[in-house]
C-alpha cells in the first residue's frame, strides 16, 4: 500500500519561512559588519567592570558590584564566563575607587582578558541578535515584512550600533529593549489581547533591567497606553476603559516582576541580606539634589517596591547623569559653554554621529509616514504612537539632563528609534502605488541612500570613532565634542604593541592623559609612571623625561583650566598616532600638571586608603591650590582637612578659593553647598560636628 504524501506547504507558510530567513541574514550580516568595525578595538574602560560583577551576580547572587547599573546585560555575560574566570573575594568596599582597582585586577591580573573579551564579544552579538530578531519580528507584524527589513537594514549598517553589538555595556541593550515596549505596547494599545499584555510586560522589564534611563522612555510608553485605556470612556464604555486598564496595570506588575527576577527576587544586595555597596545607601540618597527624587527613592526602598541594588544605582543615575557632576562647561559642536550644558546638545551629538544618508533616509520616511498616515493600519498608528510616546519622553529626560559628557551612547534609544521612520521609508516606496517611473525613483532613492552609507562607513575600522562630514568626519570631531562617543579606551591594544616594540627598550617611563585602565597597564607591563607617586614627591619643579600618551583632543587650549598645548607640547617630539591617542617623545617641565597629579594622590589617600594625617593633607593640598584656585574638589577637600583640624579661617580661605575666582564657572548647586558650609562656619558651629563636604570627583 502507497504511503500518502505529506502536504505540500502553503505558499503562505513559505512566505513566512522566507521572510523569518531574510531577517535572520541581515542581522548576522549586521553582526558582520559590526565584527569589521570593531576588531581591532580593546576593552572601552567600564567592560572589566561589567563582566566581573555579572559574573559575580551569576556565581553569588550578590549585587554589590556596580550597582550603578542594572544587571540585564551583565548577567548574560557572567552566564557565559567560563568556570576557570577567576573571582577574588570581594572586600568591604570603600568608594567607586577601590572597587574599580578591583574588578580591574581580577581582570587583569587574574584572568586572560583577550579571552574574556572574545567570550564576552560572542555573548553580546547573541544578545544583541536575540534583540534585533525580536524587534524584526514585531514590526513585521505591525506594519508588514519590507518595513521590518528596512528597519534592521538601518540598524545593522549604523556604525554606533554597529559599535556598541559587542561592548559589555547598558547603551545598546537600553535602546532595543525601549524600543521592542514600545512596539509591544502600540500592539497592546491596538488590540488589548492578553498575549500582548504578556508580551508588554516581559519588555517593560526587560528594558528597566537594561540601565536605568529606561524610566523616562517607559513613562512615555505607558502615558501613550494610558490614553488608549480611557478613550472608550470618552465615549460612553466605561467597562472597557476599566478592563483595558486593570491589563495596563497587569503588564506594568509583569515588568516589575522581570526586573525582581533579574535580582533573583531578594531586596538586599546581598542573598544572605547584606548591602555591601562601596557607599551607603541613605548616604548616596541624601546626595541627591531633587528633593523629589530623593523623597521617591527613600519611599520606594522603605517600602521594598523595589530592589535596593536598583536604588542604589537610580540615586547615582539621578546624581552623575541627570543633575550633572559638578561639571560646568561643554564644548559643544566646536565652542564652550559655561553653565549648563545647552539646550541642542543632544540634537547636535545624534547629528554628529548618525551618517547623513541614514539621516535622509529617516526624514524622508518620516515626511512619507505622516503623508500616508491616514492608510496605515490601526495597530501600525498606535504603534507609532507608542514609539513616539516613549522617545518624545527620553529626549525631554536628556535635554533636562547634565550627562553630555556620556555621548552619543546616553542617547541610543533615539538612535535606534530612527530606524522606525527609515524602515517606512523602504516600505512606502516598496509598497505604494503609482506610475512605474515614480515607484522606481522612490525605490532608487531608498536603495542609493543606503548603499552610500554601507559605503561610506564599511571600511570605517573604528566604527565608535566615527563622526560626519558635518564635523569633518572622524578625523575632525576631536575639536567639536568632549564626550565618550569620541573614544573610550579601545587603542590600548595598538599602544601595548608599540609599547612593547619601542618604549620598554628604551627604559624610560611612561605617563598618560589617554583614559585606560591603570591596573590594565601594570598587568601589560607597561613602564607606566603616576607623575606624582606617593604623598612624599619631591618633584617640585614637575621635571620629566620619557614617553608622553596624549589625545588629539589635547591639543585644544582649555583656558579655564590653566591648559596650553604650547606649554604641554614644548620639547616633546611626536613618534606615533594611534587614532585619537598620541605617543609623544622628549622632556617636559610642568609644575602645574605635577600638582596636579599630587592632587589626585591626596584624594586617594582619603577617599581609597582612608588616610587620616589631615595636617599632611592640608599642607600637600595648600600646596596644589595655587595652581588650581578653580578646583571646587579641591577646595572641598582642603576645607575638610582644615575643619578636622579645627581650623575655621582657613576653611573658608580653602572655599571661598574656588568661589572667588573667575576662570571656571562653578556648577550652581555646587556652589550653593559651599557657600552654605561658609555660613555654618562663620555662625560658630562647632567644627567636629560638621559631616565632611562630598568631593563630586568621587562620583
């Protein structure tokens, strides 16, 4: 007897086949491209961090370790460190200084870290490909294949996206998760079907798991959705206002409980109820400015809403990135600005970094989208809504924001957000009907715009150096930004290499101003030299003969600081360029850059290996002040050293310093403590009763 035949798949069935494959090879040829931009990049300066602490997550369950960040993306590289990692005992930690020192040696000194960098890299790409597939697949559903394709097509040919795939860092994860809620949710706010209350909530969480910053794009997510839960009530169906919400609120729930899931359900850092964070809790709330914040923060960790490692870390987000570090001045598209950071500088960093052909594929698709608004399906338009909603809300969050400095990496979610228009554009001009010459102009359109930017940025081989033309291209942007989208550590490998070949012959030492980790240079075997060593220098004179790293953006003239090239570079000779570094040969004279250095010696002794001799203190920081009266650190610190020393006089002399002077501008907050430390000094209060003033270094 014949055996029947199985029946032949629908042609639907093999669409769907089809179009599933067609997203699954444009993301690993993203992962390609990323793979060719980034190859040759070291560790940027928070990985070591990043990957020690989820791994200590994953092996302890305790969250101790960088707090400031929540562990999405650090447990699923701890998960993937092989058993041999090394950990070493976490001790009592004191201050972000000590803990960095670290994660920085077991790192460095107790592992392999260009193999756990290959893992590490091997572990983002999945993440960052389960992410990307997960948001193909949703768009495919809200607005049909060619828009999901030309979405991805966007994001996997973008070099800051391409650049971040395979860093251990929260930038990347924060913008695909924000924006998969915000597709889950116009979907939800759509149809109201449980699958997408289910589906809403696992995003929600997801992205609060992400970095902390997801609250001001999930804020605009769930206003957009709250709307759509009481229009009915608008309308005489105040049921259905009710169901839609009870749902609203249950995906809300769903997202915490992902969140308490990724901190394993307990609310101490520790499993065995132990915090044991480099600072207190109550004391990192009580830096907070916003009394709002600081209020909200407190309630929520007395009512265990949320974890206290999470807390933790929004009280430092609140405090380094929202309300700024004290820093009060930005250079932004090529000129400084006292104050506050201006209100375009986010607009003119995604300017800056995005290529411009993406940018015009963007813009065109957005001009295309609000012409043929009214012919898009119901759940497309709630879904462009909710994107809009949750971006509109994050870009109101930066530009309230003092974190500038963080770069393009603090705005990625609107990054990512552009792909939404750009794939709209492919779609539209795929999609729409009109005569063949126009349909094939549109289509040419499209094609050329992302063919020049595959072109153009492809051999890019840094792509998280890249830049525009409209700042002169990558090899310009060093005069126009001071931020982390310029370079954050990753020439380290091209420094060892020459290091190796032609300063450790030589014998002579080495001093940076290129930020890489200090532990990852002794490991190398760097002949790396602090120009200042101990408390005891005697270097008055700031006398120095050997190698000299410095950056391009070094080379700019910074007034307000004392900063002049032709005095830094004076009798150097410069031997090799590493992209932004530089390796500079000769012998230099400079007191103010030793004082400095003994400066940063004096906060270690307080701050790393809480030194006590305050008499010492004074008298190495009263050395330093007269190169930097701008420094408010310093005189904070120098203030301290005179109250415990019970010297009100010179207290105020070592504030007022920074006050008085005209050089730099002193952030407003900032200035109002001291000038409140001042008061409480000159009203009699009894010194050894006043809590010592917080160094914004520190943070």
């Amino acid at each position: 007897m014949p055996t029947p035949s199985r029946p032949a798949p629908s042609r639907h069935a093999l669409r769907r086949i089809a179009g599933a494959l067609a997203l699954v090879v444009l993301i690993l040829l993203g992962i390609a491209r990323s793979h060719l931009g980034t190859r040759l990049d070291s560790f940027t300066v928070d990985e070591p961090w990043h990957i020690v602490a989820g791994t200590s997550y994953v092996r302890t369950g305790d969250f101790r370790l960088n707090p400031e960040h929540p562990p999405l993306a650090k447990l699923w590289v701890g998960t993937s460190m092989p058993g041999d990692f090394r950990l070493r005992p976490v001790p009592a930690l004191q201050e972000k200084l000590q803990e960095r020192d670290l994660v920085e040696e077991t790192m460095f000194f107790d592992n392999d870290p260009a193999r756990a960098q290959r893992i590490a890299r091997a572990a983002m790409w999945t993440l960052h490909g389960l992410l990307l597939l997960a948001l193909g697949l949703l768009l495919w559903h809200a607005f049909g294949l060619p828009w999901a394709l030309g979405s991805l097509a966007f994001l996997t040919i973008e070099p800051t996206v391409a650049a971040h795939m395979p860093v251990v860092m929260t930038d990347l994860p924060l913008g695909l998760a924000l924006l998969v809620a915000a597709v889950c949710g116009g979907l939800l706010a759509a149809h109201w079907r449980w699958r997408w209350v289910v589906a809403t909530g696992l995003a929600l969480g997801l992205a609060l798991g992400a970095k902390h910053s997801a609250l001001a794009g999930i804020a605009g997510i769930v206003a957009v959705l709250a709307v759509a839960a009481v229009w009915p009530a608008l309308h005489g169906r105040p049921r259905d206002a009710l169901a839609r919400a009870g749902r609203l609120l249950l995906a809300g729930l769903l997202g915490l409980a992902v969140l308490w899931a990724q901190y394993g359900f307990h609310f101490h850092a520790g499993p065995d109820g132990s915090d044991g964070f480099n600072r207190d809790l109550a004391d990192k709330i009580a830096e907070v400015g916003s009394p709002a914040w600081r209020e909200g923060i407190a309630l929520a960790d007395r009512l265990h809403v949320l974890p206290r490692s999470y807390l933790w870390g929004l009280a430092d987000t609140v405090r380094t990135g929202i309300e700024g570090r004290g820093i009060s001045q930005h250079l932004i598209w090529g000129r400084l600005y006292d104050g506050e950071a201006p209100w375009f500088s986010w607009p003119a960093i995604i300017l800056s970094k995005v290529p411009l052909a993406l940018m015009l594929l963007a813009l065109l698709g957005t001009a295309m989208i609000v012409l043929r608004r009214a012919g898009l399906p119901r759940r497309a338009q709630w879904v462009l809504w909710s994107v809009l909603g949750g971006n509109a809300a994050y870009l109101a969050a930066l530009l309230g924001s003092e974190g500038s400095w963080g770069g393009i990496r603090h705005a990625m979610p609107l990054v990512v957000a552009l792909s939404i228009p750009a794939g709209g554009a492919v779609a539209l001009a795929w999609t729409r009907r009109a005569p063949p010459p126009f349909a094939r102009a549109r289509l040419a359109t499209v094609a050329l715009l992302l063919g020049a930017t595959l072109a153009m940025t492809l051999g890019e081989k840094r792509a998280w150096e890249y830049h525009n033309e409209l700042v002169g291209g990558t090899d310009g942007a060093w005069d126009y930004f001071a931020n982390e989208g310029r370079d954050l550590g990753q020439r380290f490998g091209e420094l060892r290499a020459f290091h190796d070949r032609v300063i450790r012959p030589s014998g002579l030492p080495m001093y940076t101003n290129y930020w890489v980790g200090e532990e990852q240079m002794r490991a190398a075997g760097f002949n790396y030299r602090r120009r200042v060593e101990s408390l005891d220098d005697a270097n008055v004179d700031g006398v120095y003969d050997g190698w000299f790293v410095y950056t391009r953006a070094d080379h700019r003239p910074w007034p307000s600081w004392d900063w002049n090239p032709d005095e830094v570079f004076h009798g150097l000779e410069r031997v090799a360029q590493f992209g932004f570094a530089e390796v500079w040969r000769g012998r230099q004279v400079l007191p103010r850059t030793r004082a400095g250095s003994l400066a940063g010696q004096v906060f270690e002794y307080i701050h790393k290996h809480k030194g006590d001799d305050w008499a010492l203190v004074a008298r190495r920081l009263e050395e330093v002040a007269g190169y930097y009266p701008q420094s408010a650190s310093l005189g904070i610190e120098l203030a301290n050293a005179h109250i415990r020393l019970g010297d009100g006089a010179a207290a105020i002399r070592a504030l007022r310093r920074p006050l008085a002077q005209t050089k730099m501008p002193l952030d407003a907050d900032l200035r109002a403590l001291m000038e409140a430390r001042i008061a409480e000094i000159e009203s009699g209060a009894d010194l050894s009763t006043l809590a010592p003033m917080r160094n914004p270094e520190m943070e």
